[in-house]
C-alpha cells in the first residue's frame, strides 16, 4: 500500500518556510505573489508542495537575480468548498498574480467557474480532461484522456472486440468511462458492461461485483481506480482466480504512475497485467533530482525504502519553473501569454504548453512481472499514435509493436477471446443439431473415426466452422444431436438454447421474429425468401426423342421394317409394284413400310393376308403416334404454376406454411413435405404441381436431382433466410455475423455454396439417382407390338404355306406334263415304226 508517511507535514513546512523567507530577507527583490491550493493532507498534496518548494528553491540558486514569487499557501483539506474559498480569499485579499493547485480533479472542477472573475493563470495538476472554457485555466499535468486510444489501440490489436470497463465510483469515474467508450468506439470495440466500485466498499462488495464479471463472456479488462483501489480489486480478482490464463488485464496510468509506491503483496496479485504510466526521459537534471529526493527521504526514514518520485512532483516542479520564468518575462503582455510562449526541456522532458495544457510525447507500457513494471514499449503520442519498443528508434520497422509480454497465467500469448467460452468452467463450445439429416448436402452430423467425435458437414457445417475458425477461440467444439420425440420441432431446439443448456445451435434454423425473442440469430448465411420449385420442361435439340424410351423406338424401327418384308414377301410375286430389280425392290418396301407412319401408302395390295397385316399394323400406329404427341405436347408445355385450383407441397421442417398463407394460396390442398426423395417423387408422380420451399432446400433438391428434370420457377422475399442460433447476449452471434458478412464479399460463402449445392457434385455424401421421367416405353405398349407381330408372323406364315402349296402343285403339273409328253413321244415314235413297217 501506499505509505502516507514517506514526507511528514510538519517538516515539509519547516522546509518550504525557510525557502522562502531567503526572498524577504533581501528587500532588494522585486516579489509577486503566487497562491497555492493543495489539500495539504493528502499523499499527492504534499508531494506537489514539497516539489514546489525545491523547484522555486534551485530556479533562485540558479537566477538570483530574477523577480522572486512568493507563495501564499492554502490547505483545502480535501474539500472542494475550501478550495472555492481559498481562492477567492486569494484573489481578493492577497492579490496573488497565478494560483498553483489544486491537484483533484474535483477542487480543480471548483475553479473553473472563476471563468469571468479570475484573470490570472490557474496552473492544475489535475489528471482529468475539463471543457476549455475558462483559458487561464491550465493542465500541466498529463490528460488520462489521451491513453485511453492506446489502450483501445492494444485491444483492437489482440482482434477482442468486447471490454469490461472497471472505475471509481466517483463524477469524475463516470466521466471518463464516457470518454473510455468513446475512444473503444472508434475501434469497433464494445463496452459490454461498466462496473462502477467506491473507494470505501468493503471486501465482500469488491468480491461480488467481480464475481459478476467474472460471469460475463468477456476477458479483457480495463481498470481505471486509484492505486489503493486497484490493490483491493486485484487482490480480490486473484482470489477468485481471474488473474488466470485466458484473461486480459489493462490497467490506466491513475494505478501504474504509482505503480512504485504499491507494497509487494499489491504487485503480486498484479502479474500479468500491462499497464500505461506517465513517460520522463533520462536526463541529468532528472537524475540530480531523484538523488537529491532519495537523499532527503533516507534521512527522514532511514529504514524505508525508497521507491521513486511521485509524477505530479515532476510536474510540478516543472510548473514552477515555467511560472518562475514567465514571471521574469512579463514587459507589456500578461503573464497568461507569456506561459503560453515558455519553452524548455525539464525534468519531465520537453515543456510546452498548447491550448492550455501540457504536451506529452509518449506513454510508457509496462508490464507487471515480478516485483514490479518491466518496459515493453512506448505508445507515441506525438506522430499520432502507434506503438514502438524504443523512441530513439521510432522510424524503424523491426521497432514497431511491443516487447513479449507475460500475460497472467505466465502465457506470453494469449487467444483474446476464448475466456468467453470458459465462464462456466466449461471448455468446450457445446452445439446443439437437429439430427434430422434429411438434406445431407446442407447439413448431417458425422462421426470422425480417429476421434470418435461428432461433427456437422455438409454447407451449415462448412459455413460454421469456417466462420468459427476464422474467430480463433482456440476451444473445441462438442456436438449433440437433438434427439427428436414425437411432435418435436426445431422450435424446441431453440428452446434448449434459451435455457443456456446448449452454447449455440447449427442446422437449417429459418430466422424468425418469434424465435429471435428467445435466441440471438447470426446474420443469414443463405439466400432470403422461398422458392416455388416444379417439373422441368426440356427443350434440347433431342426433345422429339424424349417421348419414346429407346428400347421403344428399336422396336418400332424393328417392326416397321419386319411389316415391309412381310408385304414384299406377300406381294412381290404377283404385285407388278413390288417387281422389278433388286434396288427398286428395297425402296419400294421401305417407302411403304415407313408411309404406314403417316398413312401416306399408295401401293395397291393383291393380298388379303397383307391388307390385314397393314390394318392391324396401321392400329399400332394410330395409338403409337397419338400417344406420342400426347408426350410431346406435354413436354414442351411450358409449364405456368397459377396460385389457384392446384396442389401445393411444403417444406415441413421450416415455417414454410406461415409464408404459404401470406402468398394468399388458396382453393387448392398443401402437404407437408420432409426429405428430398419426398420432392422428387411427389414432383414426378405429378401429385403435386409445385413445392414451396427455402431456397437452400431448393438447391439442394436441384443438386442431388438433374437439373434437367426440376427447376426453381419463382421466388419471394417472405422469410430471412437461414442463420445459427446463439444464447441470448452471447457476443459470438456477432462475431459470427460478421464473419459471415466477410466470407460474403471475399467469396468463400459462394465457393461452399458451389461445393455442396452444384448439380452432379462429387461432394455428396448421398448417392441418388435421377427419376425416371414419364415417357412411352416398350413394356407399356407390349400388348400392342405383340398383336401386330402375330399378325406379321401369321401372315407370313400362311403366305409361306401358299407358297409352297404353290410349289407342289406346280411341280405336279410339271410331273403330269411331262408324262403325257412321254407318253405322246412314245405314241409318235410307234406311229413312225408302223408307218416304215407299211
């Protein structure tokens, strides 16, 4: 703890009196009067005046001939009411020519409203920003104000996106919370919560309020006390084992410019965190003045250790010296101007004033290790911003950053955000799945064989872990399927997360006002609204192809070439048409077979056997060509889905019949529709006309099915697309979101999207083939191909049969001819010997 007794009251006034009493000794000096408002009961007050007093004391040593001030002393007593009078009891009645103090912030608030009455410069040492709306009003010491980016600048570079923001219970605590959110805004960096502990709250209240936090998913902690607060609230967050890995501690320069003066066990309970404290570079006069400070304090306290010199001392002996020259300066211009015109290089570095406050080039950042701050770098003030390990070598690039720092827990790095997965001593991130996996291209849970671990593939689960990964928690995830009882729904899913017994939930979870009041959606990671999905006309160059199967146009081709052999062999006997040589023949027979298709025969048939065969044949066609133009008209029908007098199938997982009722739908019947297999029979059996649908569901069908036979014909915007489910409050919902707005633009959501939802992909883990479509085949028209061939081989036959019945009796009369021309030539031949015999 800080020791209040490092410079006792009495001997510091005994110091400071004498001091000055050298300036009334010599009447030859000229003397103005300087009054001093500190609250002389304070660690801070008495350190400010006994600096003053050394500094007016070397400045006269060193100038002593200089117009000498006088200081008119004033103890406020830590209350502001006292400082307001003290100063117009200096203004009135001393007449003092500047006023030095005080060093509250609240006193100094007092003195502002001296805006119109005091016109004299009012140097205080207050660490608080305040409106510049009275100019006499001065800074010198260093604005908290201006760490407050650098400590946004560390968070935003450790890529959290979420503080707690611990401070003084006090107007002043408040206001510089507002200029802290403020300063995380610019960043993009959330103020989860403001926790706001007094000065005088006991252990058990310090202990509960971090007990809170503790709860909260967040690891990065600022905290912006007073150093024998900050002692209470890291003893307590110790305990509580918060100054663990995984956690993040900043702490401002209101704990670290003290961080000195703290005792060992206050240091202990601080390792790890990183604090900002007030810059002052080496140099001889600062090193002259430490000396001669340790020097004075060992033999006030021989046996206490001295531990460094207060940083509103170095301000304030800094003040003094500016005050002491501009004091010698004045001619014609006041003494607030030639304040404004001091320049030097002081014990504090380079003095200079600028719009009424001091100006600071760097802040130092420690690192709590050991037994006390060890430098890790300097954020640099003076060119805008940015951090370096040495200011000599700000330019360099290998300067850039900081030095390794031991976060708490001895880590030297550190996941800036997994502390948000670890608040209820659980490591893992437990994801909740439907495991309905009806569409496994868009997500089913999988078990790997190495770890026997589940996990969610397909798109959601892809779109998941790359957006989670991308987040760096560096925790595993535990999958759970839901399990499913009758009557459940992905409502009851939600429901598991609203009571917290689940992180999250993955799946295809249609975004909804109502679930929306009980869980925290990401930003939708598919297409908005319904589609309306229908059979596919096709219009190739082919399509006249498609009615008929191809194991029906062989046939047909088969029989009408058998039907042209069949009448050729019947007629081209005795059918003069039929006749003549062997080419006029073939073309003759194919030119009426294929005619018969059109019924464009001319020929004259002799045969009655043939003409049966054709009117048994012409039959076949008749009811082979009406049926295929039924097909065909059919196919390149385009078909116009009308909401009215029609049969509608819904998707029966997501809200689909909600948006069903608001396309106004109506005179028609709907059914509920589950898996893809569902759609695709439902679509091909023509029981349905059309099926509504999430997009997504949409595309998968499209993807598992050829995209010839389905097709998305229509969409509406009426639904907000898929999206995961977080508890309420969890910061991971927005994270995800906006990772998923990245994989948007940068185009990764669409590469996933074209690896799970294509058509044909070779990432499907669900081999399944194309329905067949409705088409004329061979086993449908059997009957009537078996009745025509009948016909054809029959009469075939009984002209075979004819033929050779023809034959023999041909042979017959050949057999009978010759005969009787045997007999005649017999008879002639005896007619010949009886006439030689005559």
């Amino acid at each position: 703890m800080i020791n209040f007794r490092l410079y006792p009251f009495l001997i510091l006034m005994l110091l400071s009196f004498q001091s000055l009493s050298t300036a009334h000794e010599d009447p030859t000096y000229k003397e103005v009067q300087v009054g001093v408002i500190l609250d002389m009961e304070s660690w801070a007050g008495k350190v400010v005046y006994r600096c003053i007093t050394m500094a007016i004391s070397d400045f006269y040593t060193a100038n002593p001939l200089y117009t000498r001030i006088v200081f008119k002393t004033r103890d406020t007593k830590g209350e502001p009411l006292r400082a307001l009078s003290s100063a117009l009891d200096l203004l009135e009645n001393t007449k003092v020519q500047a006023i030095i103090g005080p060093e509250s912030t609240v006193e100094a608030r007092f003195l502002d409203v001296f805006e119109d009455k005091a016109n004299i410069p009012i140097l205080s040492f207050s660490t608080s920003p305040f409106p510049n709306r009275n100019p006499y009003l001065l800074q010198i010491a260093q604005d908290e104000n201006t760490q407050f980016k650098a400590i946004a600048a560390m968070v935003d570079s450790f890529k959290s996106t979420e503080v707690i923001v611990i401070c003084e219970d006090t107007t002043n605590g408040r206001e510089m919370t507002t200029y802290m959110v403020s300063a995380f805004q610019e960043k993009n960096i959330y103020v989860m919560y403001a926790s706001f502990i007094s000065a005088s709250s006991k252990n058990e209240q310090v202990w509960e309020e971090l007990r809170k936090l503790q709860t909260m998913q967040t690891m990065v902690f600022v905290v912006h006390v007073s150093p024998s607060l900050a002692t209470n609230v890291f003893s307590m967050a110790k305990e509580l084992g918060m100054m663990g890995e995984g956690y993040m501690w900043i702490v401002t320069s209101k704990t670290t410019n003290y961080l000195e003066s703290l005792d060992s066990e206050a240091i202990e309970s601080m390792q790890g965190a990183v604090g900002f404290r007030s810059y002052f570079p080496a140099s001889r006069e600062l090193h002259k003045f430490v000396s001669k400070c340790r020097k004075e304090h060992y033999d006030l306290n021989p046996f206490m250790e001295f531990k460094g010199v207060d940083p509103s001392g170095i301000w304030a002996y800094d003040a003094v010296y500016a005050l002491a020259m501009a004091v010698e300066r004045i001619q014609t211009t006041s003494l607030l101007d030639e304040l404004s015109r001091v320049k030097f290089h002081g014990l504090g570095g380079q003095f200079k004033l600028m719009n009424g406050r001091s100006i600071s080039k760097a802040m130092e950042v420690v690192n709590v290790i050991g037994k006390g701050g060890r430098r890790v770098g300097f954020w640099m003030m003076a060119t805008g911003g940015g951090f370096v390990k040495e200011i000599k070598k700000s330019n360099s690039s290998s300067n850039q950053g900081l030095e390794i720092i031991m976060w708490p827990g001895g880590t030297t790095s550190i996941n800036p955000k997994r502390r948000m997965l670890q608040t209820n001593g659980n490591k893992k991130l437990r994801i909740l799945f439907p495991g309905a996996n009806l569409f496994p291209n868009i997500a089913q849970i999988s078990v790997d064989p190495r770890t026997n671990l589940s996990f969610v593939s397909g798109f959601t689960g892809d779109v998941f872990n790359a957006a989670f990964n991308a987040l760096d928690y560096g925790v595993e995830i535990e999958v759970v399927p839901f399990s499913h009882k009758d009557g459940s729904t992905y409502n009851d899913v939600i429901q598991k997360i609203y009571l917290k017994e689940y992180d999250a939930a993955i799946g295809d979870f249609t975004i909804t006002e109502n679930r929306s009041l009980f869980v925290d959606f990401t930003l939708p990671f598919t297409d908005l609204g319904v589609g309306i999905v229908a059979r596919n006309t096709k219009n190739g160059m082919w399509i006249f192809l498609d009615p008929l199967s191809a194991d029906l146009w062989i046939t047909s081709a088969f029989f009408f070439l058998f039907l042209g052999f069949v009448i050729w062999f019947i007629e081209h006997r005795t059918n003069n048409e039929f006749q003549g040589s062997t080419r006029q023949q073939i073309g003759t027979t194919l030119w009426f077979a294929f005619s018969t298709l059109v019924y464009a025969h001319r020929e004259k048939l002799q045969s009655n056997l043939s003409r049966f065969v054709v009117t048994v044949w012409v039959f076949v066609v008749l009811v082979l060509t009406s049926s295929y133009t039924a097909t065909l008209s059919s196919l390149l029908t385009v078909q116009q889905i009308g909401m009215k007098e029609m049969s509608i199938g819904l998707q029966g997982l997501s809200p689909v019949g909600i948006v069903y009722n608001k396309m106004n739908v109506v005179d028609g019947w709907s059914e509920k529709l589950y898996a893809p297999e569902d759609y695709a029979k439902a679509l091909t059996t023509g029981r349905f006309d059309a099926i509504v649908s999430e997009i997504l569901y949409v595309k998968s069908l499209l993807a598992m099915y050829s995209g010839a036979d389905f097709s998305l014909i229509a969409t509406a915007p009426t639904t907000n697309g898929f999206g995961f489910a977080f508890q309420k409050g969890s910061p991971l919902a927005r994270e995800m979101s906006t990772q998923i707005a990245k994989m948007r633009q940068d185009g990764t959501l669409k590469a996933l999207e074209d690896k799970w939802l294509k058509p044909e992909s070779a990432m499907m883990s669900k081999d399944v083939s194309s329905p067949s479509p409705k088409i004329l085949n061979f086993y449908g028209l059997r009957g009537l191909f078996f009745i025509s061939g009948v016909s054809m081989a029959l009469a075939l036959l009984f002209s075979m049969i004819d033929l050779v019945r023809e034959k023999w009796h041909i042979k017959d009369k050949i057999k009978m001819l010759r005969c009787v021309l045997h007999r005649s030539s017999e008879t002639h031949a005896h007619d010949n010997d009886v006439e030689s015999t005559v």
